[in-house]
C-alpha cells in the first residue's frame, strides 16, 4: 500500500523576515548585504525570492545612522525600510519599517 512521505512545510511570514532583520547586531559592514538576504531566507513573494534594492544603498562604512531599502524582486511586493547604526565598522539595526 502506497504511504506518502511527509513534506516539508515552509512558512516563513513578513512577521519572520522583520524579527530576523531586528536581531542583526553587530555585523562586519562588508558581511551586512549577506547577513540581510540570509533574514529572507525561505521567504518568497508568488514564487519570487530575490531580495533588491542593495544597489541603491548609502556607503555604510560610514559612521552614523542610514536608512536603507530591500525587497523582494517583485513589484507588488511590501519594501521594508531598514534603520541601522554604524560605528567602528559594525552595523546595528535600529528599526524595521
């Protein structure tokens, strides 16, 4: 008799990628892209996956606080607003809009 094998159900929610995307502290500036699309991982948008908008990101090696923008490549898709903090190298995000 046929028994199907169980399957692996992914339900990654807008309300994950936001907590994963708040609990970045403290990353290397040139780590930080990755450790962004890493907070989207197992998400996608109608089938979408790609995450955009780094190209039009502030140099944040910078000092200070930025803003930053990522979504996933799709044109309805949500665009979230990214706060963060830089210094000494390390950015800490702030805020996700």
């Amino acid at each position: 008799m046929f028994e199907p094998q169980p399957r692996k159900v992914l339900n990654v929610t807008l309300k994950d990628v936001i907590q994963r995307l708040e609990a970045l502290r403290e990353i290397e500036h040139t780590a930080f892209k990755d450790a962004v699309i890493e907070a989207f991982d197992e998400y996608d948008y109608e089938g979408e996956e790609e995450v955009t908008g780094f190209e039009n990101w502030p140099d944040i090696s910078a000092q200070g606080q930025h803003e930053l923008h990522v979504k996933i490549d799709h044109e309805d898709a949500y665009e979230f607003s990214i706060h963060i903090t830089g210094k000494d190298g390390l950015i800490s995000v702030t805020e996700v809009l």
